[in-house]
C-alpha cells in the first residue's frame, strides 16, 4: 500500500524590522562610501591640474618678455638685430630666464617712461641716474664702456676737452645727460632728437662739432656719407654704461649681473665685442675684459 506523501507543513513568513534596518543601513554606508570616494578622486584630481597651471605660470613668469628702451644705434643695435647689444643683451637676459625686447624712444621720454613703469627699462645708460630717477634701479654690472667724444670735419681737435667746445657750435642729442651736465655755461649748443639729425647738421656745416658715441658716431657717418669725419682725441669722457630697471622689477638686478659676469667669464663678450667692432678700428681695447 503505497504510502503517501509527507506534506511539509507551511512555515509561516515572519517579518523582522531590525534585519530590514540594518540592510537599508548598510546600503546607505555604501553609497555614501562611493559619493565620498568619487568626491575625493574629483578633488585630487582638481589639485593636480592646479598644480600643472602653477608650475606652467611659473615658467611663464620666468621667461616673461621684458620690453627694454634702446638708446643705441649700429654697431650696438641693427634692424637686423645683429648688433654687439643686440647679441650680448638677449643672451645674458635669456640666461637670466628672461625675453628681451628692445624699443626705441626719444631718450629723455624714455627715462620718464621707464621710471613711471610705462617701460620695463633702459638698456644702456651712465651710473647715477638712478638719483635723479628715484623708479629706476642699476644693474650694477657694466654692459660696455663708451667713449663719449667730439666728431669733427676739419682737422681733428688737439687735445679735446670741454673747456675748447665753449668756442664752437655743437650740436648733441636731447636727454644725453653726460653731455647737457658738462657742457661749459654760456656754449653755442643745439640739442637735437636723433643722431640723423646730428650727422645731417654736421654734414651741411651748420654746426661745427657733434657730441656723440665713438663707435655709433663713426658707423653712421658711414651709413650718412659724410666725408671727412675725424674723432677728437681724447674723449671726452670714458663711462661704463649699465641697464636699468623699473624697481617693480629688482628681483631681476641679481641674475642678470650674474649673467653678464658670466658671459664675460666665458669669453663670449669679448668675442662678440671684436667681431663687431673691429672693423671701425684697428684696436678695440674695450673689448679686454674679464
């Protein structure tokens, strides 16, 4: 007799609200874990691309282009920009992890700009001026020597001084401070805006003498065709000439004098120095540096 089957007995569904609660509670935690986690990953990754921008700012700040007034004319500086300044300067301001771009200007403008921050600076000028232009700061290692000088037609000056200029008409450039502090009171003098202008007067004998750069003053009566140009001898003064900084840049002063010993050092400044001036002269004596 076949036996039957054993029914299970039904079991009742009991509910349990704590065990409900503590699913629901851990299903909480673990969300809340992952908007956390994602919430930090979000965050790192914020740092990460701030960090980037930073040190790229940086960089850029570091090879900032600083815009230089130039007061200089060939050899110093060319259009072409193959100039002894144009040379020397770009390479001690790039070793400085700086961008150089020169511009030229009227020179007393150029000192007024500089000094109320219009310009970033002055490429070459004379120590001092930082007295008069209390904006301006000085590297305080020289960039060249100048010879400041009296170019003549005629026969050249004997014994050149200031004192023998009192008795002719010269003509100089307007902002030269070397010139308009040591011409003697009372000379017949013509201040002009641009060496042209010097080397035009000169070359329609409307003046007798004009004060000026050795080296600029040969090379453009060259370029002008005046004749017969002599430089009086001696100078009339011999400066070490200096770049100058608006003082919002005297973090700078440091490196670039750095810089520049450097290339001196290295025999570089001296290189330059001959190449580009020993075809005005058969002896270049400045350019004996250490």
């Amino acid at each position: 007799m076949p036996v039957p089957a054993r029914r299970h007995a039904d079991v009742p569904v009991t509910f349990d609200p704590q065990s409900n609660a503590r699913q629901k509670m851990t299903h909480q935690v673990v969300l809340h874990l992952r908007n956390l986690i994602t919430s930090i990953y979000r965050d790192v990754l914020a740092l990460g691309v701030l960090a980037f921008a930073a040190i790229h700012s940086s960089s850029a700040v570091g090879a900032a282009m600083l815009e230089m007034n130039n007061p200089t004319d060939p050899p110093y500086t060319t259009n072409s920009g193959d100039g002894f300044l144009d040379v020397v300067a770009s390479e001690v301001f790039r070793r400085a992890g700086l961008q150089l771009k020169l511009t030229r200007l009227p020179a007393e403008r150029a000192l007024i700009n500089a000094n109320e921050g219009l310009l970033d600076g002055d490429i070459s000028r004379i120590a001092g001026l930082e007295q008069v232009y209390t904006n301006l700061v000085r590297v305080p290692e020289p960039i060249y020597t100048m010879d400041f000088v009296a170019l003549l037609r005629s026969n050249a000056m004997d014994n050149a001084s200031w004192a023998k200029l009192k008795l002719l008409s010269v003509a100089h450039i307007k902002g030269w401070k070397i010139f308009e502090q040591n011409l003697p009171a009372g000379t017949n003098d013509i201040a002009v805006t641009s060496p042209d202008q010097l080397f035009e007067m000169l070359k329609r004998d409307r003046v007798d003498v004009v004060l000026y750069s050795r080296w600029m003053g040969l090379a453009m009566a060259s370029t002008l065709g005046v004749q017969g140009v002599h430089v009086a001898e001696p100078p009339l003064a011999q400066r070490d000439m200096f770049i100058y900084f608006n003082k919002k840049h005297e973090n700078l002063v440091a490196p670039v004098a750095a810089a520049l010993r450097t290339i001196k050092r290295e025999g570089l400044y001296k290189k330059v120095c001959i190449e580009k001036f020993s075809p005005l002269a058969r002896s270049v004596p400045q350019c004996n540096v250490q």
